[in-house]
C-alpha cells in the first residue's frame, strides 16, 4: 500500500498494537445457526486478515437471545458459543490480524421468533413499524414488528450485568477487545434517543445515557479501558428514528463516556464525509449550505480519546483523513465483503471490486 502511507502504517488503538489502521466494520451476515459461528465464518474472517486487516471487529453477536433481531446472528452468552469462537479467533490471530467482539441487543428492533418467545424489551414499550428485516414465517410470509415491553429498573440493571458477562466470555474466546453496540437503532440507541426514550425516571430526560454509561463502565471494568470501543450513530438506523436534540445529545453522550473510562469511539455514519449533524457542534469545520458538519468532525470537537472513522470511505480519502488527524483508523464495511483481499489489491494498486448485495447470499 505505498500510495497509502498513513493508512498502511503500524498504529496503537487503545492497548492494541496494529499493524495497520484499516480495521473491518462489523457486518451482520446470518450464518451462525443456532447462535454459533461455524468453521467458514473462520476461514471468512482469516481471509481478511491474512490479506493485511490491522482489526477485525465481528458482526454484531448478541449478549442473550432476547436481544436478537435477526435469523441465524452468533451469541456470546454460553459455554458453547465460547467454544465455537475460539477457532475463529485463533484462525484471526495466526493469519496476522487483532479481533473485537461487538457486543450486541437490538431492543425492540426484534420479534418474538427472534427473542425465542419474549416480546422485544425498549425503554418505553415503542415499537418500530412494517416488516422484520431478513426474517419469514414458516411459509415464507413476511413477519412485522409487534408490541415491545418498557423494560423494568430491575431488568435494566441485568443486562447491564448481561453486557460485562459478555464482555468476559468474549476475552475467554480469544477475542482481543470488545465493541459495545450503541448505534443504529438498537437497544442502547434507542434509551440515548428521545424519539424512543420517554421515560420519566433515571432512564429518561437527562438521565438518557445512563445505559450506555452503566454498560460502558461495567465492560471497561471487565476487558480495560484499552480494549472497549463504543460504536454510536446519531443518525436513521434500524428503529426508523433519527435523535432529537442532537447538539445536547452528543456532547452529553461523549462526557458520560469519557467518565465511564472509555477512550475509543467508533462514529458511524453511512458516508463518511456527509453533513449530519448540527454546524454548532463542530465550530471550525466547514458547514454545508444546511448548517450540517460531518459526524467525525463534530466527534473530533468533543472527544479527548481515539476515534474510528466508518461510512463508503475509499482508501484514499482513508489515507487522506489518517494524515489530517480527522480520525485515527478507518473501518471499512461493504468494500471488505466484496473484497477480501483489499490490502493486498490497494498494495499492487488494483481497484477494488464494486460491491453487489448479491454477495451478502454466500461467506467468500
């Protein structure tokens, strides 16, 4: 990767030595049956890494089986997921790469079929509306999202517990860090959001990132503050609602954090460079017509700790965002589907294969 000097360089994200920036964004991909992950989800990942990957963070696995929103996710909550994951993981580390567990509940962004019986859990008892994501009856019908329940202070507070206990068992396969999932939608998304989030407790208001603090501090205090990464998104993700109040709601996130002990963000957004966020909360940044900066840049005026950057980069403008301090790895999604072997394209100066969703139907 000589174009790539910034990206291609060895780096230190949190306790982790890489050798490289270029992490791969977690994808959820459906082939874990039984909530298990299988020899070629191994080869999958070994791939990746054997190409040059610095960081392989999974798809998101979930920390119990009410928090599954989709067919065919892996989980992190038994003895027998931890043996299932430890080949992968060995097979990460002996092709060269680091390895992060996403820790995932999807909150009320599930069904019944998913949960294994249980409605879906939510801050509120709010529901998202049309049909479930990747999921059919048994006839092939498409199944819609019904009731969730507004989770008690009680089970708040287990899966608190349900997140750390995770965490541990995730270190016990092998993996060499953990990103806990508070984008896109899902469980902790939805208490950060006030569209979601209409509780009058100390789960609501100005109280509304305390789940992601409480879960945050329980994993740092599991696997270290070097190696938690808390992946977050302000944007429309699964649940169909963007955050109110955003120019009170980051910075209000990003302290909490900070408090927790975390010291690695991961801001995602679908395209890197795309105004979304209030000009207000990154003053020096360049603003589009709308009064909207980009979300690294606003994460970059808040945070003091490291950031990953996420959304349709190319290598270049990664390379070009590693040099200008804008961030400090960059992760790569759907480029990495549909090309496993992109570090070693970028090194011999191919372009990269364009990626199709018919390439989500097999693991290559």
């Amino acid at each position: 990767m000589a174009r790539y000097t910034h990206l291609d360089s060895p780096m230190q994200l949190g306790e982790l030595q890489l050798r490289n920036g270029m992490v791969m964004a977690p994808c959820t991909r459906c082939f874990c049956p039984g909530f298990l992950p299988t020899r070629d989800m191994a080869a999958y990942y070994a791939r990746r890494a054997a190409s040059g990957v610095g960081l392989i963070i999974s798809e998101g696995t979930v920390v119990c089986q009410r928090g599954s929103g989709y067919p065919d996710v892996p989980g992190i909550w038994s003895d027998g997921q931890v043996r299932a994951w430890r080949p992968v993981t060995q097979a990460v580390h002996e092709a060269g790469g680091r390895m992060a567990c996403q820790l995932w509940h999807v909150g009320a962004v599930a069904h019944p079929v998913t949960t294994g019986g249980p409605l879906p859990e939510s801050p509120s008892g709010l529901s998202p509306e049309g049909p479930v994501r990747r999921l059919r009856g048994a006839h092939g019908e498409a199944l819609h999202y019904g009731a969730s329940e507004a989770m008690s202070a009680t089970r708040i507070k287990e899966v608190v517990e349900i997140f750390a206990a995770a965490a541990g068992r995730a270190l016990e396969a092998g993996f060499d860090a953990v990103e806990i999932h508070g984008a896109h939608g899902y469980l902790i998304d939805q208490f950060i959001n006030l569209s979601w989030n209409m509780r009058e407790d100390e789960w609501g208001g100005q109280g509304r990132c305390r789940l992601a603090e409480d879960i945050t501090r329980a994993v740092v205090a599991e696997a270290g503050p070097g190696r938690v990464i808390f992946r977050f998104s302000p944007a429309t993700g699964a649940s169909g609602k963007v955050w109110k109040r955003p120019t009170e709601t980051l910075p209000l996130l990003l302290d909490t954090l900070w408090g927790a002990g975390l010291r690695i963000l991961h801001a995602s957004h679908g395209n890197f460079d795309a105004p979304c966020v209030p000009a207000e909360l990154a003053p020096l940044a360049q603003a589009s017509p709308d009064g909207m900066v980009p979300l690294h840049a606003a994460t970059r005026a808040h945070w003091q700790g490291q950031i990953i950057g996420v959304g349709s980069l190319s290598p270049g403008r990664a390379d070009e965002a590693l040099a200008a301090g804008e961030v400090d790895a960059c992760a790569f999604g759907r480029l990495l589907i549909a090309n496993p072997d992109l570090p070693s394209r970028m090194r011999m100066d191919l372009d990269p294969r364009p990626y199709d969703p018919a390439m989500l139907e097999t693991l290559f």
